[in-house]
C-alpha cells in the first residue's frame, strides 16, 4: 500500500509523460547496479534561501517525493534532517534507493523545501509518511523494521483515512520545490544539478537546491562553510581516494550475502572530520533468514536426538519393575515433548513473508524458538586518507523463553532450584551430581564423534594397503591412532565403571545373584532384608557388589589399544618388508598411548595376547590389504563391544536424571533449548557475517583458527520485575554457546545456508562458502579444523526500572555475571598471548593496549557504581580490538538497543576515523532523527500498532540517552519532559 500527495494544479508540471513504444507500452530505462548495491545515493544542500520575512530565521528541511514514471503518482519517501538558524543549509542526511527499489533514469524526484516552525508537529507529520512504491515493493516492505528516533521500531503500513490526510501547514511552512529526472543527474557532467527552487504557482524564484550523486569510495567536492554549528566558518574541502572493503564485492559474494541477508535499508550521511574533510557513511540495516532458519533445524536435531535417546532407553534391556516401571513414565513424558517440538516445527515451516519475529509475537507458543528483532547493522565508513572500514553489531532481543513466562525466575535461578530439589527428593533413584550427568553427556557426545571418524579412518588405511602407497599407508595410520587414542581416552573416567555397576544392580537378576545368607540368627536376616530393599531406594552413592567382576570392563576397554598396537606393528612390518624406513611408532599419532593408558586399569603383569603377536609374525604375504584386513576388523568389533557397553552404562545414568523430577526435567529442557535456540541463531549471523568481511585479513584468519573468536554481548536488562528472569535466561543461552563449534566447508551448490549436527552437548555448525571465497581460507581451515568461540555477556540496566533496582532492590545479579564474564575474558586474551605467534603479538601489542583496557575494566566490574557504563563501553572496545563479534540486547531490541548502537557507532566515529568533535551530537541526531530513510509510517504504539491521533512524539523523550551519564538525570528529565507535554496541549 502506498500513501501519495495530493496533487494541486500547480504541481502538475512535475508529472512529465512517460514514454511509449510503438505498441503503446511504457519503456523504462533501468539503473545497471550490482545485486546488492544501492540503486541511487544523493545528497542536498540549499544556497540563498529567502524567508518569509527580513529577520526571520530558517529551520529548514527537504522533503523528498518520488514521481513514478508509470502512475504519475508522487510518493512520499522521505526527509532530511532540519538544519537551524541558516539560509544556506547543508544536509548531513543523503538519499538512498535500495537494490530492490523500483527507480529508473525516467522517475522524477521531487523536492520541497519546508522552514520548519514547531517541531512537534513537523515529527506527527513525518510520521505519516510512508516509504512505498509500485510494482509490490510496499507489500514485500509491510512489516520492516524503521529506525524511529532513537530507535529501530516496528511499524506497521496502512493507507490513511481520507480525513485524516496530514496538514501540511501546520508547524511548517513551505518556501519553495524544484524536481529532476533521475537520468540527467546521472548523465551530468560532474554529477551534479543546481535547481532553482520556486513557489507552488511556478514564478517566484526563492532560492536554489543542490544534488551531488554519492557514490561510496569516490572523491566529493565541495565546502561546508555553511554548516550550522557551533563551529561557524570551518571549512571542509573534501577530498578522498579509497577502494571498497575487500571482500565485499564479486559475483560469489553476493550470493552469498542474498542467501542469508533479505529487506535490506540504507541511510546515508556525510559528516566533516577533524581536518576539514568529508567522510561519507553508509548505515545498513538487514533481516536474516537465520531467524527461521537456524531454529527449524535445531528443532529438527533436538527431534532426532530425542528419538534416539528413547530408543536407546528402550535398548537397555531387561530392567527390574522398580527401574522399568521409571523407564515407562519417562519415555511417556519424553514423546509427548517430542511430539510438541515435532508441531512447532511443522509450524515454523508454514511461516512465510518477514525474516524476523516482531516483539509484538513474543506471547505465541510456534514462535519461543525464533530470536525477537533479530537485525545485523552494519557501519560502512569511507573516510579522508584512512581505508574503507566495516563495523557491523547483531542487534537481537534478549534470549529469553518469553511464552513460559518469569513467575518463577529464570533458568539461571530455576537450575539451581531443581539441583536443590534433587538432592532432598524422595524418589526412588539413584543420584548423580551434574557434573557426573554433564560428563555422561559428554562421553557419549564424543563417542558419537569418534566412532565414525575411526571407521573412516581404517577404511582409508584399507584403501592405502590396497593401493600399495607407504606414504599414505603411514598418514591414514597416523590419524587412525590419534583418533583411536581419543577415543580410549574417553571411557578414563571412573563414571562409565560405576555406571556400568548401577545398570548391573538394576538387572531383574541382581537379587538372584547375590549370595546366599545364613538364618541363624533373627538381627542377620533383618540385616539381609534391610539390604535387599537398598537397591530399589534413592542412593546418595554409586552401589557396590562382590559379585559383579570389574576387570571385564578392562579387559573389553584395553582391548581396544591392544588391537590398534597390533596394526601399528603390522605396518611396521610391511613397510620394513618393502625396503621402506621403519617408522617408529611414535610417528603414528604415539600408537602404543592408548594400549599403555588402558593397560594401566588392568592386572599387573597382564601381557599381550600371544595369538595376536604370532599372526603378526606368520603373515608374510605380500598382500598388504589381507594382512591388515582381520587385524581393522577386530578393532571395530572391539569398539562395537566398548561402544555398547558404555552407552547403556551411561543412558542409565540419563535415566536417572530424567526419573527424579518429571516434568519439570522434561519443562527445563525445553526452556533450555527454547533460550540456546534464540542465542545459537544470533551468533550464527554473527559469525558468518564476521567471516565474510575479514577473508582477506590473514591475521584474523590465523586468530580464527589457532584460537577463536571472542563474541561480546552487551546486555541492557535492568534487575528489576520481569527482566530479571530474562536476564538469568540470557545468562545461560550465552553460557551454552560454548558447546558450539564451527566448520567451514566449500558449497556444492548455490545453497549457501548452514547445517547443524551433533546433539546438546556438542553442536558443530557448517558455514558453506563459495569456491572462491574458500580458497582464501588457511590450510587448517579448509581440512575441516574445528573453530572455537567465546561468548561473554556483559549487562548494565539503563532504563528508569534499573534506577528503582539499583535504589531499592538488587543488583547481585548483575554484578554477578559481570564478574565471571570478565574472568572468561581474560582467559580468552591469555590464550591469544598463549597460541598467537610472537610476530602477531608484536604488532598487536603496539598498536592496542589491551593490558590496560583489560585493567580498567577490572576496576570499573569490582567498584560499586550505578549505572556503570563504562563496562559495556569497554567490554566492546576490547571486543572490537581483539576481532570479535558484537552483539547487543535488550527486552526487545528497539529502543535501548537502538540508543547503544547509534551511540557507539559516533563514538568510532569520533575515536576511529576523526570526526570532528563540534559535530558529534548533530551525527547522533542524525542517526537517532525520524526525519530520514526509512521514516515512513503513522503515529503508531510500536507494541500494539494502534494509531493515536495527537500522540506526543517520543521526541520529548529523546533524553534518555543523557541516562547512560547519570542516573540523577531521571528525576529532572521526567518533571521537563511532563512539562513540555502540559504546555503542549494547553
């Protein structure tokens, strides 16, 4: 839907006939851009405004319409900044048409020039606009994310009733309006008009207007000595000579970014530097299909997880009626929580149109997996004498299970109250610690892992053997016992025997097999009652029995290293038989570890079994692959053996945990996964875009891969009602981010989208990259190397609610996570210092100081402060200089989010690329002002979308940003801000 001017018949000279060929049909010529690049970029500037009269002084802004080539419709698309006090205004805010924008070099642009007398009902009226075109662009447009004062906001588009048309005159007043072709600014020489701007009867000339075709990375002429600031007269002539970002442009990388970025909107600004230059500003906006996508898939493993996860319960076997009676419940309450994810998952799939979920949906039951407001901003800067440079946040809402509610708290709180609970249950189970549940996870994650790589691994020692290659005989046996040696590895830990003991006691012959008591005396037999009973009670240990033989789950675990020894010998063998080097059997991955760490758990003086020596010896054949055939065979029966073993020993252990406390386990699952889900889809954007705009940056590549990237959170929760469950939320999403891993592999098609895999301890992500941009990677990376990230949240409530928790309530919280977080931080920059290699070291230690960010942020986390700002401050500045990921939050991700990135996006400005001090709040007000791109829709309640006629503007409210200084500033801001709206409206 569109909403258009009314025409007077003095603007009909504007709306020139579109040409027609000889069959009568329209003919447009199309502006040749990139996919991806912007259609049309301006800026404006007015020279010898005339006011009204002699000593009034302008407030002047421009409102721009666009005249449609095929309608001869004008379209409100939208405004400038107003400039105060000058008649010869320069615009800091350009013209931006984005790729998908139906514009051709026959559309006429029209521009009417306003002074502006009120500015509250100059934002009403601006309001009212609408970024809308032909051809269905508004409806794709419907539901996009605006940047509103302060704010990227939701709105919603509808055609005004008919009685209410915005006035025009009120709070402003008109001064004059010009138009042009979009061809001949084009086709002019310098790429500039000067048009003469005229009353609304055509004759009285009232001044001139300027048009500059932008263009990012190219020279721009011209001075800025009629700027209306603080700094009067300054001159900025601008000159720059740049080349875009690397890694931006290409017919590959295009396709890439349109496969995961949609919607996208452009500003523009140009804003003066310290030295009297222009440095132009493209702000960039995007949803992602992330948004749905990451979650349908993660559904979609947790489904599949489930599903084995039931049967292998059900592979226990044969248990006693106390144990397979909890096994029944279980699995009943498990597949009504499977059949739950399987509906929302059939529901996300029939999601169709936007690429985000708008705040207003955080009540509906399909949607808790998908993030709120999920945005990437990106910051694209071209500044004098300085390269192009890229700064881009994931804008997201608090991962928070919204629908489940925060009566209770959040998972942080709800986590330790159920350990708590476990422990004072009188279920029948038997008890193990969460660091025992977590290592149980965690083995048969691995196992998962490393059985199939084994598997792979043998075949290709089979193939080698087969092919008669000693060089790749010797690399295939290499990674065989590296992996093999991880897996003997795994089933170390005391867990998987006195497992493997519990499941024994829960066998329905375990009483059977106990020896036989005497019955002389009554206390004995009593005694012997009291101790059958044992094994069916809760247990706060691991039971034990002198019957069940320990050493078996030795001799079937050693017997694995065993089996690898014997190929590692055999190789040996061959090779030496084939006049080859002997290869030591060090140089397969330290072969003989595994048979040596495992023997360690068996008899002492327990040797090798001399079958397996002897056939080592008697095999002489020359035929490499007969040789090592029964020798892979018997250690992939062996693994067989040790893999079932250990998964029934350890999915009884799971049982147990899901026994004690139905359904709340079962609920606080699904919380978890709800939260991680909304956490994962953030950092997948995170990372991808990440990684797109530093493939040519070899120190980042070699950061990525010998380390990991650090991901900064930056929280803007207050501790007070209802955001303290989303923050305890919050706090465990991020937390569980470090199960994940990435993997970056070449796409074999034009699908470019990422695929999980593992289960919830361990989630491998795999990044598809074109071929081109995949040769750019390192070695390490392109054979698969697995890539680590450190997430860390910082939170400081900003809002009048964390004034009152700071006041009256709690704050521990808060602190709380601040102070592990920096302890997580400063681990991940022990580890650059740790693996990075001196010379990277060097050169990154001269230019950053990242002793002393680390130091200050030290004191401002442990000092008691209200309101500390700082931390957030320096949490991303180290995030930035250390090559992380930047993400910001708050409930929604509208108002205190938008506040933050438009804040720190000046202050890089500022710190980064120079801009000039005098201009700093005039940038941020650009940013922040409705009076720009993507200002478009009515006067509507961004949480309800109700319209309201005469609703006082936000812009009253426009102060807030003044909180993150002080929190004093609450009190005078609320009595000046009621103020203003009182006389408002007397």
């Amino acid at each position: 839907m569109e909403i258009k001017e009314e025409k007077t018949p003095e603007e009909q000279h504007f709306l020139p006939s579109a040409p027609a060929n000889d069959m009568g049909e329209l003919q447009f010529t199309s502006i040749q851009k990139g996919a991806s690049e912007t259609k049309l970029e301006f800026s404006l500037a007015c020279k010898d405004l005339v006011a009204p009269t002699r000593d009034c002084k302008l407030n002047t802004l421009v409102q721009i319409s666009v005249i449609h080539p095929a309608e001869q419709s004008v379209t409100r698309y939208s405004s400038t900044e107003t400039v105060e006090g000058t008649r010869n205004p320069l615009f800091l805010t350009g013209v931006t048409f984005p790729p998908e924008y139906p514009i051709y070099e026959e559309t006429n642009i029209k521009l009417t020039v306003y002074d502006v007398k009120d500015k509250f009902h100059e934002t009403c009226f601006n309001l009212c606009c609408c970024l809308r075109s032909s051809n269905g662009y508004g409806e794709r447009e419907s539901r996009k994310f605006r940047e509103i004062e302060g704010g990227y906001r939701e709105v919603r588009t509808s055609v005004l009733p008919e009685n209410k048309e915005p006035r025009s005159d009120v709070g402003r007043s008109f001064l004059g309006c010009a138009s042009f072709k979009v061809g001949d600014l084009l086709k002019s020489k310098e790429q500039l008009l000067t048009l003469s701007l005229r009353t609304s009867d055509g004759g009285k000339a009232v001044g001139s207007i300027e048009v500059s075709l932008s263009k990012m990375g190219e020279i721009e002429d011209g001075e800025a000595d009629h700027i209306t600031t603080d700094a009067q007269g300054q001159k900025c002539a601008s000159a720059c000579e740049c080349i875009a970002p690397e890694g931006i442009g290409g017919k590959d990388s295009s396709l890439f970014l349109n496969e995961v970025l949609k919607n996208p909107v452009f500003k523009l600004y140009r804003f003066p530097t310290s030295d009297n230059k222009w440095m132009r500003i493209r702000e960039q906006m995007c949803e992602t299909t992330l948004s749905f996508h990451i979650p349908k898939n993660l559904i979609s493993l947790h489904i599949n997880e489930d599903l084995r996860r039931n049967q292998e319960l059900r592979d226990l076997g044969e248990l006693a009626p106390h144990w397979d009676n909890l096994r029944k419940n279980v699995l009943a309450h498990c597949e009504q929580m499977v059949n739950m994810y399987q509906d929302i998952h059939t529901e996300l799939g029939k999601q169709t149109g936007s690429s985000f979920r708008s705040s207003c949906s955080k009540g509906e039951k399909t949607l808790e997996f998908v993030p709120i407001n999920l945005h990437l901003q990106r910051m694209h800067v071209h500044s004098p004498e300085l390269k192009d440079a890229l700064y881009d946040v994931i804008t997201v809402g608090a991962p928070a299970a919204h629908f489940q509610g925060f009566k209770n708290g959040g998972l942080r709180k709800l986590l330790n109250r159920f350990e708590m609970d476990r422990r004072n249950t009188g279920y029948q189970f038997i008890y193990y610690s969460p660091e025992n549940t977590a290592k149980a996870k965690e083995v048969l994650s691995n196992i998962d892992q490393l059985q199939p790589l084994i598997s792979t691994h043998a075949d290709q020692l089979l193939n080698s053997a087969r092919q008669h290659s000693p060089d790749s005989l010797k690399k295939s046996l290499k990674l065989l016992s590296e992996k093999t040696e991880l897996f003997v590895h795994a089933f170390k830990d005391q867990l998987v025997r006195s497992a493997l003991l519990a499941l024994y006691t829960a066998r329905p012959d375990y009483v059977l097999k106990k020896p036989a008591t005497p019955k002389n005396t009554v206390e004995e037999k009593a005694n012997s009652q009291e101790g059958c009973q044992t094994s069916i009670q809760r247990q706060d240990s691991i039971p034990h029995h002198s019957d069940y033989d320990e050493e078996e789950w030795d001799r079937v675990w050693a017997s694995v290293g065993k089996s690898l020894n014997c190929i590692i010998a055999m190789v040996d063998r061959l090779l030496e038989q084939d006049g080859g080097v002997k290869s030591n059997s060090n140089d397969g991955g330290s072969g003989a570890s595994p048979e040596d760490n495992s023997s360690s758990n068996t008899k002492d003086g327990e040797q090798q079994d001399p079958s397996q020596s002897e056939n080592i010896i008697d095999h002489t054949s020359d035929d490499w692959y007969e040789q090592l055939s029964p020798l892979i065979l018997n250690l992939t029966e062996c693994m067989d053996d040790v893999v079932n073993r250990a998964k029934q020993s350890l999915n009884f252990v799971l049982l147990q945990e899901l026994a004690c406390s139905l359904p709340q386990c079962l609920m606080l699952t699904l919380r978890r996964d709800v939260v991680f889900s909304q956490a994962l889809t953030g950092l997948v954007c995170g990372f991808i875009m990440k990684l797109h705009s530093s493939l040519h940056d070899p120190d980042f590549l070699q950061q990525l891969h010998l380390v990991g990237l650090i991901v900064q959170y930056e929280g803007l929760l207050s501790t007070y009602s209802e955001e303290i469950g989303m923050l305890e939320d919050m706090a465990v999403g991020i937390s569980d981010l470090q199960k994940v891993v990435f993997k970056i592999t070449e796409a074999k098609s034009n699908d470019f989208l990422p695929i999980i895999t593992g289960r919830r301890e361990h989630y491998v992500i795999e990044v598809k990259l074109p071929a081109r941009m995949f040769e750019l990677l390192p070695l390490e990376i392109k054979e698969g190397k697995l890539l680590h990230v450190y997430p860390v949240l910082f939170n400081i409530g900003i809002n009048e609610q964390q004034t009152l928790a700071e006041r009256f309530g709690d704050v521990s919280l808060q602190e709380g996570i601040n102070q592990e977080n920096f302890e997580l931080l400063k681990e991940y920059c022990q580890l650059i210092t740790e693996k990075m290699p001196p010379s990277w070291l060097h050169n990154f230690q001269e230019q950053n100081d990242l002793k002393g960010l680390l130091e200050n942020l030290q004191q401002n986390v442990r000092v008691k402060k209200r309101k500390n700002v700082e931390i957030i401050w320096l949490a991303a500045t180290i995030c930035r200089k250390l090559n992380g990921i930047r993400v910001t939050c708050c409930k929604s991700a509208k108002d205190r989010t938008s506040m933050s990135v438009t804040l720190e996006q000046c202050s890089i400005l500022r710190d980064e690329h120079h801009l000039h001090k005098d201009y700093f709040i005039r940038a941020l007000d650009c940013m922040r002002s409705r009076q720009s791109q993507g200002v478009l829709n009515e006067s509507d309640d961004p949480e309800t979308g109700c319209l309201i006629d005469n609703k006082p503007t936000s812009r009253h409210f426009y102060p807030v940003a003044l909180l993150l200084v002080s929190s004093h500033l609450l009190v005078v801001w609320l009595i000046l801000s009621l103020a203003l709206l009182l006389a408002k409206y007397q």
